[in-house]
C-alpha cells in the first residue's frame, strides 16, 4: 500500500467512525488513536467536499530523499547504498 493510499485509508476510517449518531470528535479520536484535531479536520473536509476532499493536495518542495535518489551509470545509489549522504571528498 502506498503512503498516499495509507493516508486515505484512515481519512476514511475517520469519516465512517463519525457516521454514527451522536459520535463526538473525542470518542473517534480516542477509538482510532488519533488526536482529536486530526478528526475535526478530516470530518469537516468531508462535510464540505465529499470523498474528493480526502485526498492529498499535491505536495510543493522537495521530495523525501529515499523518493528522490539517484542513480550512477553502474546502478549503484549515490549515496553508496548506505541511505546517508554521499561522502565527501577531499
């Protein structure tokens, strides 16, 4: 499962466990161990946009490092494999 779909997935979660009459914010973040901002976020994006609204924005800046590696001729990972910087050299 992808990053983005895990995230969805608990937006959905969120908005199913707040479908129930009478739920509070309190009881679904406490029920999902979610804090309770999270909830009121997420529920009043449903209530304004629907599940369209529960998708990701598209994100601006650069990306995660492990996202944006890059690779030699000889198909080894810049970093050396290592998943750090690549040394320096002198």
């Amino acid at each position: 499962m992808s990053a983005e779909s895990s995230r969805v997935a608990v937006r959905a979660r969120i908005v199913l466990a707040c479908a129930g009459p009478g739920i509070s914010t309190a009881q679904v973040a406490r029920d999902l161990g979610l804090a309770e901002s999270t909830v009121r976020k997420w529920r009043a994006a449903f209530a304004r946009g629907g599940l369209e609204a529960l998708a990701d924005d598209v994100r601006t800046g650069r990306p995660k490092a492990e996202l944006a590696r890059c690779r030699r001729p000889s198909g080894r990972c810049c970093s050396g494999g290592r998943g750090g910087p690549s040394p320096r050299r002198s």
